[in-house]
C-alpha cells in the first residue's frame, strides 16, 4: 500500500489534572520521582482485594453540578486555558475526548434510584465531551473516542484528522477517566491489580494500580500555530483481533500500529529518541511490549531511553496516552527524561534501556508512544518536541 | 487524491434481515411499542459463550454485509481491512449487568467495554488492521464513515469496515427518562458498510438539515442511532442508487454531513 505523509499538527499547549496535580505538579512529581498511589476515600473498597490507587483527592475548584468526569475534565480545561487561549471562532473549535469509561459512574447512580434525565443522559460515554464543549463554548465537531486503554492516543490523531480536513482550526483534544466503584471492581475481579507497588519492567512486577486524571492539548494546523510545545508527526492504531481482554501474544496489532505511525511521520527507528512505553507492570504487557520495541525498532532499540510513567500514577486509563504524550514534550523542553518509579530489579525478559533511579539529562526530540488496550486496541504517537 | 465509495451494506434490525425488511413508516408498525427488539443468531462455539448480545449483533451484520457483497470472510480478512466501530449505548446492557452484579464473573468486566463488540468482530473475521471506536449516534457515525475514507486516502487499508451496532431492551426505562435523546419506537440495529477505493470524493462538513436519506431512514427504520447512516445508505442501495450520495447524520444538536461526489 502506498502511504501518504500526513501533515504534522502543533500541539499549542497542555493542560492537566493528576493525582500529583496540573501540569507543572505534574512534570515535578515525575522528576522528583513522586509516588502518587494512596488508599481510596472517595468511595468504599474495603469489599475489594486492591483499595489502592492514583486518586485525586482535592479538586482546586469544584463546579456545582456535573459528574466527576467532567469535573475532572474542566480542572483540567481551567489549567489549559491558564496557558493558551481558544481564539478561533466557537463553531470553529472542537473537542475530541478518549475515555474508557465514560460518564459509567452516572450510571451507577440512575440505577441507584436516581431518576432524573439528565444523570441518565451523563451515563453516556459520550456525556463528559459533550459538557466541556459547553462549558468551553466549543460549538465545532464534539467526539468522543473509546479504544479502551489507548483512547487518549487516538483522540489526538483523530483530533489531527480534523484539523487537516479544515473541519476546525483548534482542537481541544485529550482523554479522561475517573476511579470509580465500576472499574476498580471490574480489575479487582479480573486480578489484574497488584498488592505491591506497581513495578513496570521490574522483575517483580505483579499488576497495575488504576489512577485517573484528565489531560488536554490545545491542537492547531501547524501552520496556523504562533507557539507550540511541539508537534504530533503521526499517529496510527490497529487492531489484534486475538482476545477481548489481553494483548496479542506476539503483539502484532502493537508493531502494526508503531510502523504506520512512523511511516506517517516519516522518521525511522534511528530517529526516535526516546520512548514513552505503555508499561502498565502487568507480567504480560511488558513483556510483549518489549518483544516489539525489539521487533520494530531494531538495534536501535536498546540504545533508546525509554520510561513508563505509571509507576508513579497508575494506569490512568484514557488519559494516560495524553499524558504520556504530553511527558515527552515537556521531556524535550526541559532536557530532562523522567524515570521509572518502581523499577529497581530488572528482568530479564525486559531488557531495554529503561530510565531507572533517577531523571536522565536527555533532550529527545522524536519520540515514541505507545498504548494498548482493552479489546485488541493498540496505538502509537509520534511526536515532536519544541526545544527552547 | 484516492477516492472512495461504499460498496456493500449489510443490516440488521428489529425489522428483520435486511434493509428490504423496513416497513413504510416504523411508526406505524411499531402500533405503540417502544422497542422494537432483534435477537442476533447465535454464533456458534465455545469462543462465543459469554459474548454478549451486542457482540453477537455486530457479527451478524458483518456476515450480513458478506452475504450482500457476496464475499467470502477471507476478502476482508489481515491487516489490510480497517475496522471504524460506532456506537451511542451499545455498552448499556453490559454496563447495567455488571453494575447489578448478574453477571459479575471475571470474565465479564471487559465485556463492559464499548470496544468488546469491536474485538469480537475482529477476532471472528481477522481483521487487524487501523482500528477506530466512536461514541456517540447518527453524528458519529458520519465521522466514522469520514475515518474510514481517510485510512483509505492515506494508504493505511485497501478498505474499511464500518460498523454500527446499537440495543435498546436491556435499558428501556432509562431511554424512557431520556426522551428528549431519542424518540420511539427505538429499533434495535447492526449495519456494517465496506468503504473501498473508487471515484468519490467525500466531503465532510457539519449539515444545516437532515439529508432525504437522513429523513427516509428515520421514517423506515424508527430511532437506530448510530445505525442510521449506515441504514439510510443501505435504502440508497436498494433503490438502486449507488452513486454520488448525501448522508447526514444528528446526535445531541450536532449534524455532521459526508458527500460522496464527483471529483
């Protein structure tokens, strides 16, 4: 098949919220190494294996109405537009969210009893986009992705699609997820979730924590863009079609989806930098993930630094791409490559270059993402950092 | 610029196995029932025994779309075939049971999932090539039908699927809180398209009004949500007209708008 480059999109500006805060929190947490998993108190889990997890204790402004989800996705919104403004038109402007989740917490509650349209209606998955574009005023294309664990990867690719076509000239683009008593049963049951910390690559790695957290980037044609933080160069997903729940054993539909993604940049393995490893710490996942790093990128690949980030979150879910994509740039920025909490023994299976310890005094320009989820989804970024 | 065009639909719905099956006006015939239900066969094997319902749609209507492009699975099978999945609440019935704890088994959870319906899909026929999950209904799924011609335009799939499934049963008093969401009778529905190379442009743009097609699904098949596009295109079809075509599609005040034309 002959493959079209894609033009690359500005990625303008990122805004955040974590278990270790807004953006500058959280570029500070990850290079100071900050653990941010804690027991959970804003609901019960003392029925559950695991109680565990990255959960955001205080919201620094809370709206009155409006479910958790968009509360999360609005302080995330208010640090975004701290740091850049939407000036294009509203009908101009649109939203592109990835979630796994949804509004699946309003659910809960209109089953609980609550009768009212409106909790009924945020049950949706597509509810929490639909109220930060109001709240924004964003009246352009409103789309909500769900590849599971990899959404907030394909909402910025589908964030670029819609930029390129001229259907908007900003878009705010991004992914979510809260913790909740839905998915925290649902990953207890399936004992995906560690009692230790969460180890990604570690020889004792025994699961995931879940964490949540919302993450935007305001995305304009590159042409358009007066300031960047850096550009997405290409983006693809693909699926496994092996199992409704783990990763292809060979990780193929992962591989498929690093190679389009690179061909659409056009940058070859030994011009990634560095790598923003899904690295959920499950036995499984970072194996395979590993196996295909080696497979895709060659000799290049142990020379790359690569990291996971949620050692330090847990698996956020469907913000967790954009976060992660929004570690690199802020990588480049500022020269420096977090590390891997919770990566002390290596094993042997797993022998890349991993950040561990301490930060790594990097300046990587290209770098790789990768995410995977739920359902056979995988996904891969490519982008580029705007050096100061 | 590599073009487009839909060359097969293949539809599901409470009405019956094809789009022939419609009535005239669903109104009509739903004589006051809120929802019209469709029981999907069963796909047969141990692979498919905690598959749900939703799951079981979305292979029906690929084999729907099979048996109308009179293919066999292998035209669509590998790498080269992208799979655009579109769905408002298609995960309400997994959702509500893994909530009220019926089936709260391991194996469930990830059922719960909009892109179980998806994965089954794929692993069924084969398909791992580009794959994309939207929410939302008619609205989305034109945006998925836009997907599918840019995987197409860039090289990333010689064709796509686009699917759509949506069930109503499990959940119909929460849609009979929601009525200013969706309006009666709510048909239960899966339509897939195969979207190849061929001589149409597509533009996509947000649409002032409902397209005729948009009009005539709705009249012919009821409330489908993200299955309408797909429907309204299968009515084109069956019509006989396979060529330039307006779709439009509406979700929650947004109407997006895709135009097969000449280049």
């Amino acid at each position: 098949m002959v493959r079209l480059r894609t033009e690359p999109v500005a990625i303008v500006a990122a805004g955040v919220v974590t278990p270790l805060g807004d953006v500058d929190a959280f570029w500070s947490g990850l290079v100071t190494g900050t653990d941010a998993i804690s027991r959970i108190e804003r609901f019960p889990v003392d029925d559950l294996r695991v109680g565990l997890g990255g959960e955001i204790k205080k919201l620094k402004r809370e709206r009155r109405g409006g479910c958790r989800a968009s509360q999360l996705l609005f302080a995330a919104a208010d640090d975004l537009l701290a740091r850049a403004h939407l000036d294009a038109a509203p009908r101009r402007v649109g939203v592109v969210l990835g979630t796994a989740l949804g509004g699946v917490e309003e659910g809960e509650r209109a089953l609980a009893g609550d009768p009212s349209a409106r909790r009924t209606a945020a049950a949706l998955y597509d509810g929490p986009a639909h109220a930060l574009a109001r709240r924004l005023g964003c009246r352009g294309p409103a789309l909500t992705v769900s590849t599971a664990c990899a959404s907030g990867a394909t909402s910025l690719g589908v964030a670029a699609d819609l930029l390129r076509a001229d259907a908007a000239d900003l878009v705010v683009a991004g992914g979510y997820d809260i913790l909740c008593r839905f998915v925290m049963r649902g990953f207890d049951a399936l004992r995906s979730l560690t009692r230790d910390r969460v180890r990604p690559f570690d020889r004792r790695r025994s699961g995931l924590l879940l964490g949540e957290g919302a993450a935007l980037v305001l995305m304009a044609r590159d042409r358009d863009a007066r300031r960047r933080i850096g550009r997405l160069l290409g983006h693809a997903s693909a699926g496994d079609g092996t199992h409704v729940a783990a990763p292809d054993p060979e990780g193929r539909g992962l591989a498929s989806a690093i190679r389009i993604a690179l061909a659409e940049a056009e940058v070859g393995p030994e011009d990634v930098d560095f790598v923003s490893a899904h690295g959920t710490a499950t036995p499984l996942n970072d194996r395979i993930e590993t196996a295909v790093l080696k497979r895709v990128l060659g000799a290049r690949a142990g020379l790359i630094p690569m990291n996971s980030i949620k050692g330090a979150l847990g698996h956020t879910m469907g913000a967790a791409a954009t976060l992660e994509a929004i570690m690199c740039l802020l990588a480049s920025r500022e020269g420096v490559v977090p590390h891997t909490v919770g990566l002390e023994e290596r094993d042997p299976e797993c022998d890349l270059d991993y950040v561990t310890t301490a930060p790594r005094a990097a300046r990587p320009r290209v770098s790789l993402s990768t995410s995977l989820g739920f359902g056979g989804c995988n996904a891969a970024l490519v982008l580029e950092g705007d050096a100061r | 610029m590599t073009g487009s065009e839909v060359a097969a639909v293949g539809v599901v719905t409470g009405w019956g196995r094809s789009a022939v099956a419609l009535p005239p006006d669903a109104v009509r015939a739903a004589a006051g029932r809120r929802v019209i239900a469709v029981e999907p066969p069963r796909a047969a094997g141990e692979r498919f025994r905690r598959a749900t319902r939703e799951c079981q749609l979305g292979v029906a209507a690929v084999e729907a779309l099979l048996r109308e492009a009179s293919l066999g699975p292998e035209a669509i099978r590998g790498d080269e075939t992208a799979l655009v999945y579109v769905t408002a609440a298609a995960y309400g019935s997994s959702n509500r049971a893994f909530i009220r704890a019926i089936a709260s088994s391991t194996l469930h959870f990830p059922y719960t999932a909009p892109s179980a319906v998806p994965a089954e899909v794929a692993i069924e026929f084969g398909l791992t090539g580009p794959y994309v999950i939207l929410i939302g209904g008619a609205a989305a799924t034109i945006d998925g039908l836009w997907q599918a011609t840019l995987l197409l335009r860039r090289g990333q799939c010689r064709r796509a699927l686009v699917l759509a499934v949506e069930t109503f049963a499990e959940c119909e008093d929460l849609w009979a809180r929601g009525r200013w969401l969706v309006r009666p009778p709510l048909v239960e529905s899966a339509a897939c398209a195969l979207v190849v190379p061929g001589p149409w442009r597509a533009t996509y743009a947000p649409a002032p009004a409902p397209s005729p097609l948009e009009a005539l699904a709705r009249a012919r098949a009821g409330e489908t949500l993200a299955c309408a596009p797909l429907i309204a295109l299968a009515l084109a079809r069956a019509a006989g007209d396979a060529g330039p075509v307006t779709l439009t599609g509406e979700w929650r005040g947004r109407r997006a708008g895709l135009a097969w034309e000449a280049h």
